[in-house]
C-alpha cells in the first residue's frame, strides 16, 4: 500500500491506534504524524556489560533470559512481569507493567528462559537493585545475528518525541517506523533550484533522517531543510493572504479640505510629533487604498497611537462612515471614550456623537446607544465584546480599530468586521513586537512604529526592591509611597492575585518562579495590611479588579483620575490604557509574577504627565534566576523595542508565539524566531518572488500542496479575519 500525505490515519495504522494520537496531539493524517519530529535524540549507548551498567544513562545489552515470573498487583489494577536477564558476568532485573493478568501472561510467554537478545532501556534503581524499566526488546534464535543488530542499534540515535501520558514517545516511534516505508511521493515545496542553491536535502530524505538518523551527522541537514520548508510554507501562506485582502474592493475614505480632520488638527493645543505624522500619512494614504487597510501600529505606551486612531475616525466620518474602536475591558473601553471625547472638543463631539457600548450597561441605556449605533447618528463607536452581539447593527461600518491585539481573538475580531462591507482595519499594540515575530505572526498586516514620544513627559525612574536579600527594603517601599503622596501625587499598587486566601486572581502572563506555591500578595491582603499601615492607613485608599461590577470599576478609575483617592490597589486591570497625569508612582508587588512586557506596560501608567514617573519593581525572586533576570531587565531600560528581544531571549521560544493567535501562527514546530531571523527573512523574499511570477502556485504545486496540508481551511479562515 501507498500512502499519500494525506491520507487519514485510521486507513494507514487503523482506528485503535489512530485515536489516541487524535486525542494526544490533534492528528489525523499521515502529513501530521510525519511532521510530529522528534524533540531531541538519545544515544543508545554502546553495548555495556551488566556490571558496569551506569544508573541514569541509555544502555543496550545482549544477554541471556534467566528466569520469568508474573504478579498481580495488590494495591492497585494490573499485573507485573518480573524478568532475570543475565550475560554471563551479571544479572539485572526488568520489569514491565501490564492492564492485566492475560496481558501480563502474554509477555511472559514471548520471555521464556534459555532466549537471548538485546536489551535497550534506562538504568534505574529499585530498592538498591539496578534494573531497567519497559526497555525495548529484540529477541533472537541466533546468537550471531542478535550481536550484529546490537551493534548497528547502539550507533543509531534515538528519537525522543514530544508525548503525553497517554501516547508514549515510543509509541509515536513505533507508528512512524510503520508509516515511513509505506510513503508514495513526497512532493518538495521548493523549487528545484532553490533546493540546490540553498544547500537542501530533497524533502523525503530529510523526513527520513530526521525520524531515523543512522548517525548524529544526519540530523542537522534534515531539520534546515525541513525548518527551511516551514518557514517557506508559513510566508507564503502570509504573503497569499495579503494578496486576498488586496483582491476586495473597499470604500474610499478621502479627507476633504476643510473638512472633519483638518479642522480637528487646526484646534490641536500641540504639533504632531514626527512618527505622529508619517504614521498618520500612512494609514490616511490606505484609507483612500483600492483595497481594505490591514495596518498594525506599534508604539511606546503614552506615544499617541490613540491620537494616530481618532484621526482616522475623523478621515472615515467625513464620508459619513462609522468606526468601531473595540478594547478589551470595560475600563478602558470608558477611558476612551472619555479621552475620545475630550480630544474632540465641543464643537466636534456632537457632530460625531462618540458612543459607549458594553455589556454590563442597563438595558435601557444599551438600547438607546444601540439605536444611535444602527442609524448612522454615532459615527465613532467605543466598545467591548458587546459590539460583536448580533443586535448590534451599524449603518455604514467602514473603520475597525482593535485596541492591544494580544487580547483580542480572531473570531471576535472577524464577527466586528463582518459587519461592514470590507471595513478598513487598524491594530493597534503598546507590546512592541520584534521584527522576527511581527514578520512571522503579522506577515499578512503592514506595520508602523512609533517611536518618538511626546514632548512634556516627565519620564520614569525604575528600581527593584529584592526581597530576598534586603526584606527591609518591603517598609521602606511603602514609606516611598507616602512621600509621593504628601507631595500631591498619586499611587498605583498592583498586585498578581485578586484574593491569595481564595487561590484566585488576574495573574501575569508568566509563570512563578521554581518552588513557589503562588503570589504572596492578592489585592484583599495587601488592602487589609495598608490599613494598619502608620502613613498609608491614614490617606485614601481604594481597591480595583476584575471581579467588581463594572460600574463600580469606572466609579473608581473616575474617582483616582479626578484625584479623589491616593493610593489604587489594583491586578492588572489597569495594565493598558488608563490616564493619569497625576500619578507619580507604580509599585508592582510578586514582579515576577509578571511577563517583561507586562512590567512594561504597567510601568508605562506614570510619568505621563509634567511629573516625574517612579516604578519599584518588588521581587523575591533569588538573585541570578530567570525570574529575577526578567525584573532586572525592565529596571535597566525605558525601550519597550529593546525590552521586547530581551523578553524573547529571556523566555525561550515555546510561547512567543503562545497566545498571541489562534491556528497556524501559533503551531511552529522546527522555525525559532529568535534563533531563525535571517532564514525566516530569506524565505520570505523567496516566497515573494514565487508570488510574483506564480499568484496561484499553479507551476508549484508542491509548495501549493504544502499550504493547504499546513494552512488548513480553519486556518486560512482565521488569516483572512486578521
């Protein structure tokens, strides 16, 4: 039998193996099995005698079975299978765990004494007894014949593959090993010419030798060639995608002279800065584009990418077109508004209407923005995820503004566009966004940057306070705090968990440090503790998280913007976009609790106005961890562009691309966005001259092959929403 990549597992290893991998791992083809690499390789080990066997290390013998006995386990279901083997110097144990007696009467059935042949497992110990545990077994009649296969296993690496607890790494070898012979043809996704230029193996041999090396020196030539495939498939995936955005039609959205926008800019108390404007040039250039604008703007918190956005809600309402701003809390959806309507002035705000629409809003009220909504009468619409119910209608939808990507999802994003005939969309994102990445998960958006800050900011002071080895240091914080305040500022407290008593809060994005069981300070602790506090006990205090309703979230974000509290005790809901020109100080307590990004954006809360920014970034976290290493790296520089490779450096590459999307983007399975830069550039200009002579990959039907197996039809779905 000849099996295609993409034929179904259940055809190719039958239903009762090809379940488990679909629950396991989400497989359901061959093409998905085969791409299943492994995640490192083990020696065998040479063939070791059983005196010497180390504890610990992959070792492969030849030796004599001794003595075989089955017994049913007391404490638990199942049965085990004790074997003696022996080569004549010494004796080991092993042992194999069996569902039941019948299955455990089976092996030792296969284990009768007198037979020879080759051992491969892990040392380990049980009660002072070496021993190996489920080793893999090759058993033979003929001595000769059983040393000559020891010899060529030893040599050969085994592949170690990513496995659960219910689908062993062995098993997915053992899968492969029956897939791999029974492969038709393995259509290479790059030319002919590329392949060779570049150095490559041809795509059959290097699946071959990434699943079964002879020696170590196969592997890495398999795994550029098969990383360099990934890399092409994804950008030409990409680059297609932005082909398709391009082939829809869209309204154009011109600025009139005299008109929304000009008399806007003509009433600013300020001048653009330089980013301000090229970035505004821009994206008032898509909106009068043949086809729909799909930008992401990137900047500092505190930039202006706010101001860059109500510009181009201006450009899109002179053409009586609505925009939809979406945010991903209640609060900040309320803080844009505010910030929206006040930029606007008295003379532009009622000609735009700027209207709230969330979901914790009475019906009443809903009902009435609702209708300003669905008449046209709101031409600039904030929101939360209430702006995607299917009540909610727009009368000419032709700008959609996503506010801090990273929160939002496909779908979400895709419902809020589907209802408007191909509305322009712009992204905007405080997480500044290495090129790599913005190359590998936004490939199919045009990116801005600004870099530039406005003038008149104050900036920002960052210190860790390290518990570990000045605890101290926690009082003195706090003394700090009060200081501020007796100068007529105010302070942000935040902390990582809403309630610790309860286990439950609005965490980081990052895990704790080794060996701690959880935050040490939730909001409710840190509340009751301030109250016995000598000087912060006395000012006014108030607290702000996830779980309060949203009205009194707002009532309280209002009351600290207007200066009526001094210090917020809050989570991370104040991580983006709340506006307090007043606020001098941000305290972060359990900092690495949090990602670097995370710290980032927090710190960016103060020091926005005339007054000097102070953020005390408090840590346990030992001296020389990563932990710490990620709360120092905040402390040493204000570049969120410089923070942003740290932060990929820092952790490793499983989760750069973790939730930042849904399907293709986040699967990479051999492309490292740190490490592959210069190779995920190359296959991008690759992948853009393919485009230009072949649009539809007719002439390349292994690289069209390649994305549809790759970019399946759910994801190229959730490209296209982007």
């Amino acid at each position: 039998m000849s099996l295609s990549l993409d034929a179904p597992l259940t055809v190719a290893l039958g239903d009762k193996a090809a379940k488990p991998l679909e629950r396991a791992f989400g497989m359901t083809t061959v093409s998905d099995l085969v791409t299943h690499y492994p995640r490192r390789y083990a020696d065998p080990g040479e063939l070791t005698p059983i005196l010497q066997l180390p504890v610990g290390e992959m070792v492969t013998i030849v030796a004599e079975i001794l003595s075989t006995s089955v017994r049913v386990m007391r404490n638990r279901p199942g049965a085990m299978v004790e074997v003696r083997i022996g080569d004549g110097m010494g004796t080991l144990s092993l042992t194999f765990f069996a569902k039941n007696k019948g299955q455990a009467d089976w092996r030792a059935q296969q284990m009768t004494a007198g037979r020879r042949g080759i051992f491969s497992g892990k040392v380990g110990e049980y009660h002072g007894q070496q021993q190996l545990a489920h080793p893999q077994v090759e058993l033979f009649d003929d001595e000769e014949e059983a040393r000559k296969r020891a010899d060529a296993r030893s040599a050969r690496p085994i592949p170690i593959y990513p496995a659960t607890a219910a689908v062993a790494s062995m098993t997915v070898q053992r899968h492969i090993e029956r897939v791999l012979p029974e492969l038709g043809a393995i259509p290479d996704p790059l030319p002919e010419e590329v392949r060779r230029s570049e150095g490559l193996l041809d795509a059959r041999t290097a699946l071959i030798q990434i699943h079964r090396p002879e020696t170590r020196n196969d592997i890495d030539p398999a795994v550029r060639t098969l990383r360099m495939h990934e890399a092409i498939v994804l950008q030409a995936a990409l680059l297609q995608q932005r082909a398709f955005v391009r082939m829809l039609s869209a309204t154009r959205r011109p600025a009139e002279p005299g008109g929304l926008l000009e008399r806007f800019d003509a009433a600013l108390p300020y001048e653009l800065t330089a980013d301000q404007k090229t970035v505004g040039a821009e994206v008032a250039e898509d909106l009068v584009g043949n086809w729909p604008m799909n930008r992401l703007v990137q900047g500092e918190v505190g930039s202006g990418k706010t101001l860059v956005a109500l510009r181009a809600m201006l450009q899109v309402a002179e053409s009586g077109g609505q925009s939809a701003l979406i945010a991903p809390t209640e609060v900040l959806a309320g803080q844009h508004l505010r910030s929206i309507t006040k930029m606007l002035g008295p003379e532009l705000a009622p000609q735009l209407m700027p209207t709230l629409l969330t979901g914790q809003m009475s019906a009443p009220e809903r009902r009435r923005a609702a209708l300003r909504v669905a008449s046209g009468q709101a031409l600039i619409v904030v929101g939360t995820h209430a702006l995607l119910g299917e009540k909610t209608t727009f009368a000419d939808l032709g700008l959609v503004v996503v506010d801090e990507q990273h929160r939002f999802g496909v779908e979400q994003r895709e419902a809020l566009r589907a209802k408007g005939s191909s509305p322009h969309a712009l992204v905007l994102t405080a997480t500044p966004i290495p090129r790599t990445v913005a190359m590998t998960v936004f490939g199919d958006l045009d990116t801005s940057v600004i870099r530039t800050m406005p003038s008149g900011r104050a900036g920002i002071e960052s210190f860790v306070a390290p518990l570990a080895e000045h605890p101290g240091w926690f009082a003195r914080v706090f003394e700090r705090a009060a200081e501020e305040v007796d100068q007529g500022r105010q302070v942000f407290v935040v902390c990582a968990a809403i309630d610790t008593a309860a286990k439950t809060g609005e965490v980081g994005d990052q895990p704790p440090p080794e060996g701690a069981s959880g935050p040490r300070w939730g909001v409710v602790q840190l509340d009751e503790a301030l109250a016995t506090h000598p000087r912060i006990a006395k000012l006014r205090r108030a607290v702000l998280h996830g779980r309060m309703p949203a009205e009194e979230k707002d009532a309280v974000m209002q009351a600290f913007a207007r200066g009526e509290i001094d210090v917020l005790i809050a989570t991370t809901v104040i991580e983006v976009g709340v506006d307090v020109p007043n606020a001098s100080t941000m305290i972060i307590l359990d900092a690495d609790r949090f990602g670097v990004s995370q710290l980032h954006q927090l710190r960016g809360r103060v020091g926005r106005g005339g007054v000097p920014g102070l953020c005390l970034l408090v840590t346990e976290a030992e001296e020389g961890t990563l932990a710490r290493d990620r709360v120092e790296a905040v402390a040493a520089t204000l570049d969120g562009f410089a923070l942003a490779e740290v932060d990929l450096e820092l952790r490793g590459e499983g989760d750069v691309l973790g939730a930042t999307q849904s399907g293709v983007r986040s699967s990479l399975k051999l492309l490292r966005v740190v490490k592959d830069t210069a190779l995920i550039a190359r296959a991008r200009r690759l992948a853009e001259d393919i485009l230009e002579e072949d649009p539809l990959l007719d002439r390349h039907p292994g690289l069209h092959d390649a994305i549809a197996r790759r970019v399946t039809a759910e994801d190229r779905a959730a490209l296209a929403k982007n």
